[in-house]
C-alpha cells in the first residue's frame, strides 16, 4: 500500500536530514582481480585492436560491473569467465605481454578470491541480520536479476528468508512504497547502468538511513540526486551531496549527513599500493563517451528466462493488459514501467513482406531445416562441433549450451545466434548443401528469417508501422476472446494476422516478467528481441 | 477546515495542502507583470497540481472581470464564422491538427441555453458578418423555429453546446462560497463570479489523460463539518461533476484538446513532467504563465528533459526572487523554481 502524500510529507518533517552509512570494503584478492581485468579492458577496447578483442573487452567489462555491485558467490564461475582467452601463451602474441601480464594477474586474483566467501556477502548478511535484531524494517534495491545474490545469503534454516517484499528494483517501486527505516543499497549511487538507483533516494528519501555497501575505490556519480528545480547543480564533495542550490530557487531541504565511512577487509587501506582500486564506472564511462555512433537510452524489458527487448523511455509501446476491465483498455499504447508493467504483454506486429508459415508458433520454413541438422550434428558429436566451431571463431563463453539452445524448437522467436557472422559460421559448420534463390545465400535467407522473427521487420518498416499502428490496435481489439484465451498460462504467443485485417504479417505477444533502466544502445538494436547475455553489454 | 486523503481521517488541513492552495492563490498578486514561469517539485506523486489550481481559482473568485461575460458576443461570431466558412463543409472532421486549420476544436454551429433546456439552437447562415450582427436558428422541438438576432446582452443566456454556460441565472445551481471561503478565509469572493464561468485559468491534466488526473483530485476531499467535497469537485472542471458552472479550462495533454473554445487563458497549470512539457510547446500557451507541478520520484530521464526546458529558458528569463521571498514557509520536500521573462 503506499504511503499517502501526508504521510510522506509527515515523515520528511520529521527527518531533518537523512543518515548515511558507507561501508568501504576492500579485499587484496579481488584487488588483484580488477587490477588485471582493468588493464586489459583499457588496452582491448582500443580500436585498434580489432572487432574480436573489442568484444572481449566488453564481455570482461560486464562481468567486472556485475561482481561490482552485486554480491555474487565466489566460485568457479569467475574464474572460467576470466579463463575464456585460454592460454596465456596466445594470448600473448595476439596482443602483447602487456595484456599477457595483465591476464596472468587476473587470473591470480580469480583464484584467489575462491579462498574465502564474498566479504561484501558477509557483510551484507551481518547488516542483515543486525537490522533484524533491532526491529528495523528496512528493504534492499537492486536490479531483479541480482535478487537471487541477494537471497541466497539467507539460505540457514536459522535466518528468516529474504522475501520479494524485502526488495525495491525499479524507481515505480520506489514510488509505491511506503516508508520504512533503513534503505540497503550494494554500489554506488549512480543514475545510470550497473547498480543504478532512483535519484528519489536522495531527493525524496522514503527512510531514515541508507546503509552502503561498496568496493574500495567506487565514488558515487556527482550529478547523483538531480532535481531539475535546483539544476544546474554544483556538487562540492561527490559522496557527500553538499551542493549549492541557484539563487532564485527554493530547494527541498532535505539533508543528507555526510557518510559514515566503515573499512572492512583484510586490505591496509593505508598502505601504498591501497590507492589502486580505481573507479572502474568511471573508467569505462569515459570510454563509452568517445566512441562514435549513435547511442540512445533505453529501458529493458525481460520477457522471459533468456530474452528482453529494449526501448526508449517514455516510447508508447503497443501493449495487452489480460486484467484489464474494457476492450479499449485491453490493448492500448502504453509507457514501459509507467502504464505498462509486468504481467503485461508487449505486442510486436511483424508487418510486411513477412512469411512465417501459416503459424508462428511453428519453426520458420528454413530453420526447420538448419535446426534438424543442428540436433543431428549434435547426437554424432557434440564436442567436435563446439571444437569446429571455435576453430572458425564463433568462440563464445558456454558454448555447448548455447548450441543446445539454438537447436531447440523455436517457439515465438526462431534461437539462433545474435550475430550474423555466428549464425554463418554454424551454418558453415554443419554443412547444409543448399543453393542460392535468387541470387541469395542460403544461409543469408536463413538469417532474415530469424531477423524477422526478433522483430527487425519493425526496425525496417518503422514509418509503415506508425501508420498500421492505429489500424492494428482496433483489429486486435475484435480478436480479444482470441488473445485472452492465449494469453491464458502462456509468457507468449503470436498468430498471423488474417486477410480481413488488412494487414500482412504477425503478430506476436510477449510477457513482461520485469523492466530494468540503465542502457545505452545503438538505435538499430532498439525495439528486437535479443538474449539478455547479449543486452548486458548495453548497461551502462 | 477538515480534510481526508484517500478515505484516511478526518484532520485539519495539512501543512503542505495548505503551502500550494497559497500558492496558487498568491500567483496573480501582480496580474500585470512579465510572464513567469514556475515549476514546483514534490517528493511524490500527489494531487499537488490540482490544489494549485485551487488556489489559483479562489483568487480569480475574488476578480472582478475573471468571468467569460466579457467578449461573449465576440466569441460567438467568431464560432459562428468558424463553423459557416470552415467546419460545416470540412471533410476532415474532426481533426484540426492534421488539417492545419488554425482551429483547436471543431464548432457543430449548435448552441444551448440554461433558460431554454429543451430547445436546439443552430447558428444561421444568415449572420451578418460585416455588420456584427449573430443569428440563429431556435427549435422547439414541436416543429416551431423562428430566426432570431439576439442583442449582446441577451446572447449571454447562450453558450456552445458542450461547454458551460457563460452566466448561471436559475434560483439554484451557483457555486457555493462556503467551503471556498472556509480555505481561505482572507479572500473577498464576489457573488456574480459564483454565478459565472471563466475560461481563463487551464488546468493541463496528466499525460496519461483525462480519467487518471479525475482519479487523483477524487481522493482529496475537504469538509468543513456540515458539507463535504472533492478536490475533483471544488475545481469545477467541465464535466467532472453535476455542477454546471466552471471555472477551470481543462487541457488534456493526452488528445491535445482543451475542452472549450476559449480566449488565451492566463495562467496554466501542468500536472506532471511529460504534461508540463507538452504546454511548453503548445502556441495556444505561449503567452500564459505557467506552473509546473512534478515529482522526483519519476526516471531520471524525464527529470532531466524539465531540467533542460528550464536552462534554456533562461536565456530570456530571470530568477524571480522577489516572488520567492513573499510565498509562505515551504514544507521541507518541495523545491520551487519561478522565472520571469526579462523586460
């Protein structure tokens, strides 16, 4: 139930200022860690480099961003994500002793770290616990997919468990809680990307104080608890958010004391070499500001186990809400985390010279085929085909698994590999003896059957698309029993859409299971279904 | 003065309900100035904008000329001219936009009159435009009609069909001073007002429409121990509630329309970021002041979009200090911005 605007305001009146406990946590394995993937991100994401360093680079930077700000279990998995460059040998004549070395230490530090549990882990369970203890009703922010970082810490039969209750993921949740003690928030404050938090955390505190955790070396983002009112902001002290408010404007009054700062870890935070541990968000920032071409923000939303799809903010996206009273309000345009939240179906008309089959529920007519000797491939030889494929370069992390995935039957998207010089390396692969139609490559016919299935026909046909909307909505609102019926225990569907439409292609429907802000993505990508491994190299 | 926020208890008027009906009250204190602007952010979403609005229409109750008396001829030839030589021949009914008219709103030619309940009025092709003179067609619905040319003072009986009415003269049906004054015991509310509409202050709902901006003034409501009302009531919104008076124009930033063919209004007041910049970009508003009312709780993207709006106005704004010093103590929460369009 959330708090009445009395209520909020009766809280803020009697909370002069908000209270501030920074916990810095540093751990000289992990350092060692960063240290060596840092060098190496800077120096592979060099143009120069080539696409394929510049890709490694990427991956490397978001696992860094994610063992940053969530409290991830140190085990194998962080030593196998730093090991995909294999043999240390190669990796030093591909790109010199600088990244060899770079690689060696890193490597070190993600052995190392397997020593002992996660300190933030620990301490997270510690405040945890201790806030418990006083009666303290407090929640936790962070993005849906770290929540089970975050509960699995509590896994005793002794503690309490950590429910979906005790967590605030997005600024609408933010929005619709009431007021509580204590805000736990892992990473720094930052507006944008990995760890990225409501700015209402300090402009518009729903809590009497804010326990953060945070590496050794992270700063929260200066422009962090922007209010248009008193912008242009002057931030004296990053994490301190004294600021100077324009003459000429009345600022909120809400203070926040300067943070407490508490060092955990097995590291001497004054010995020289603590310096180190630099602010890798603020690194790589500056790398994302000098690339070229055009980036435009973007909200995610994940509609399903694998998938999500990205838009920009306040895009009116065409949507179906199954709890919805009226026809009209049933299929309407809707503002992603706004009018359209989760247990809501996203609805991609697929319009044009499309052909999916009589039903796109179905395999497409050519990856029924690839699909077929995909699986064959795979019961002859499974390691010997990962092996081709890597040899050709499709050299991605799991993947066995991902090639289990691709041969899966599809359902309302083809799986298939998200780049187009993958997917023709596995066509190559498995050998399907196909002649051109047309003048075109079999393989290339393939790849625009998947393309259409993920929805680029929309990226193609974006000014048609503006112009059928309207007509679509109000055919898809005499196909309600229809919809409803599908919609009815499924995370998503699609149908063709008839003649007596007026309209040629399909349309299909996919569940929100959670929306998530913070990306930075090239306009081409916006608006198609992608894996969510590949969308994490968006977040900023 | 007892108030109740969403079916809570009844208390006195909280402080932060009483800061923006001040507020909106206090804005046309200098009524002549330069134009201003003034953007206000809460610490959550609330029905800020509407007791702003409030405010704002318990000060134009004490006005002597805040009424759509004056000019109501004026206004009627003009709609008359707009339905005779464009909307009765259209083939683009209804959308002024897309054909770039110059017209918000289509005219049907009807008009209606309280005195005269069941009878249909239509503007005549006889009107005489160069002469000033109105006329129309009156119906009784027994097959009678006869071509009337109504005298100025006489067409004040007559509005636009689904409008309000200019001028309320049944015995009962005016708005009642209580609860107005009750809020705000220092104001001086003239009696003709609570008997006439006015056009002249906008209340620009929320971008996701007309029903959700209802939905959020329906849950404030005050009472001063013998009646109670809604905010969505006070404000007299068109349409909102059975009174037939109104004296808050409704814009709706959702279809782009206001809900009345009305002169400039002189102040409006935005509910929400995406709604106060939609009313930013509208020509019909460019020479209004305007009140922006939004919330922190919202993604940064949309905070930094009014942030921007309001840097690049200050290439020809000033900061208004002096406004800002003469409002009452802000509760701690809201930030209040206002800027005033240099000489």
């Amino acid at each position: 139930m959330p708090a009445t605007t009395s209520q909020i305001f009766d809280f803020l009146a009697g909370l002069p200022e908000f209270f501030t406990e920074r916990i810095e946590i540093a751990s000289p394995a992990f350092s060692m860690l960063r240290r060596g993937l840092r060098t190496m991100i800077v120096r592979l994401r060099e143009e120069e480099s080539g696409h394929e360093a510049n890709e490694i680079a990427q991956r490397m930077r978001d696992y860094l961003s994610e063992w940053l700000t969530v409290p991830v279990t140190y085990d194998g998995h962080i030593l196998e994500a730093v090991k995909v460059l294999g043999d240390p040998a190669l990796v030093e004549r591909r790109w010199g002793a600088d990244v060899r070395m770079a690689y060696d230490l890193a490597c070190r530090g993600a052995q190392a770290v397997q020593l002992e549990e996660n300190p933030v882990r620990v301490e997270l369970r510690r405040v945890i616990r201790d806030l418990r203890s006083r009666n303290r009703t407090f929640k936790i922010y962070s993005h849906h997919r770290a929540r089970p970082y975050f509960t699995s810490l509590f896994l005793d039969p002794a503690d309490l468990p950590l429910l979906d209750s005790d967590f605030l993921g997005s600024v609408r949740e933010y929005r619709e809680a009431g007021t509580f003690d204590t805000l736990v928030k892992m990473g720094p404050l930052r507006a944008w990307g990995w760890g990225s938090a409501p700015d209402a955390i300090v402009t518009a505190p729903r809590f009497q104080n804010l326990v953060q955790l945070v590496w050794s070396g992270m700063a929260d983002d200066p422009g962090f608890g922007y209010d248009p009112v008193s912008s242009p902001v002057e931030v004296q002290e990053p994490s301190s958010n004294s600021r100077s408010v324009p003459s000429g404007v009345l600022g909120h009054c809400i203070a926040r004391r300067p943070a407490v700062v508490r060092r955990l870890g097995n590291s001497d935070f004054d010995a020289p070499d603590a310096a180190l541990d630099e602010d890798e968000f603020k690194l790589f920032q500056q790398g994302v500001e000098n690339r070229p071409g055009e980036k435009r923000r973007a909200t995610l939303a994940v509609v399903g186990p694998q998938y999500g799809i990205l838009y920009t903010p306040n895009s009116q996206i065409l949507s179906f809400d199954p709890m919805a009273a009226t026809t009209d309000s049933k299929i309407q345009l809707r503002v992603l985390g706004e009018t359209l939240v989760e247990g809501m179906f996203v609805v991609m008309p697929v319009i044009g010279d499309v052909n999916l089959g009589a039903d796109p529920t179905n395999e497409g007519k050519l990856s029924r085929i690839w699909k077929q000797r995909l699986r064959e491939e795979l019961q002859i030889n499974r390691e010997a085909l990962c092996r081709i494929l890597r040899n050709k370069g499709l050299n991605l992390q799991h993947l066995p698994g991902r090639v289990e995935n691709w041969a899966e039957p599809a359902t309302t998207v083809i799986h298939a590999p998200q780049q187009r010089k993958h997917f023709q390396i596995l066509i190559d692969a498995i050998a399907i003896e196909a002649h051109p139609v047309g003048g075109v490559d079999w393989w290339q016919l393939a790849w625009n059957e998947i393309r259409h299935s993920r929805g680029e026909a929309i990226q193609d046909g974006m000014h048609e698309h503006e112009i059928v909307e309207e007509q679509l909505i109000e055919f898809l609102r005499t196909m309600l029993p229809r919809i409803n019926g599908e919609a009815t225990g499924k995370t998503s569907f699609g149908f063709p859409l008839p003649t007596e439409s007026g309209l040629r292609g399909n349309v299909l429907f996919f569940k929100v299971v959670s929306i998530d802000d913070g990306f930075v993505v090239p306009g081409t990508e916006l608006k198609m279904i992608h894996e969510l491994n590949t969308i994490e190299q968006w977040r900023i | 003065m007892q108030f109740s926020e969403y079916n809570s208890e009844w208390k006195p008027v909280p402080p932060w309900v009483e800061f923006l009906i001040k507020f909106g009250y206090e804005w046309r204190r200098n009524p002549k100035g330069a134009r201003r602007i003034a953007l206000l952010s809460m610490p959550c979403d609330s029905a800020a904008a509407g007791l702003v609005v409030l405010g704002a229409m318990m000060r134009d109750l004490t006005v002597p000329e805040a009424n759509d008396m004056h000019g109501h001829y004026d206004k009627l030839l003009l709609y008359a001219r707009q339905y005779l030589e464009n909307c009765r021949t259209c083939d683009n009914i209804c959308n002024p936009e897309q054909k770039q008219c110059g017209y918000s709103k289509q005219a049907t030619g009807k008009l209606r009159s309280p005195l005269l309940p069941r009878q249909t009025v239509e503007i005549s092709d006889q009107t005489d435009f160069e002469g000033g003179q109105i006329r129309w067609i009156q119906r009784d619905g027994r097959r009678n009609q006869a071509l009337v040319t109504p005298f100025p003072d006489h067409a004040k009986n007559y509005h636009l069909e689904d409008e309000p009415p200019v001028i309320w003269n049944q015995p009962s049906g005016e708005l009642s001073p209580d609860l107005y004054q009750a809020l705000f015991g220092r104001a001086i509310i003239r009696p003709e007002n609570l008997r006439q509409s006015y056009s002249g202050l906008c209340f620009a709902g929320r971008a996701t429409g007309e029903i959700a901006s209802r939905e959020v003034c329906s849950g404030i409501k005050f009472s001063n121990g013998t009646v109670e009302h809604s905010l969505e009531r006070l404000l007299t919104v068109h349409g909102w509630s059975d009174c037939a008076l109104s004296r808050v124009a409704f814009f709706n930033p959702r279809t782009g329309q206001t809900d009345r063919n009305a002169a400039l209004p002189h102040l409006v007041i935005a509910d929400g970021d995406s709604s106060f910049l939609k009313v930013a970009g509208r020509k019909e508003f460019q020479q209004s002041d305007l009140v922006g009312v939004i919330h922190r709780t919202t993604e940064r993207d949309s905070l930094e979009a009014v942030g921007a709006k309001m840097t690049a106005w200050q290439q020809w704004y000033d900061f208004d200090e002096e406004m800002l010093c003469g409002l009452p103590p802000v509760p701690r929460g809201i930030s209040i911005s206002i800027l005033r369009r240099r000489g």
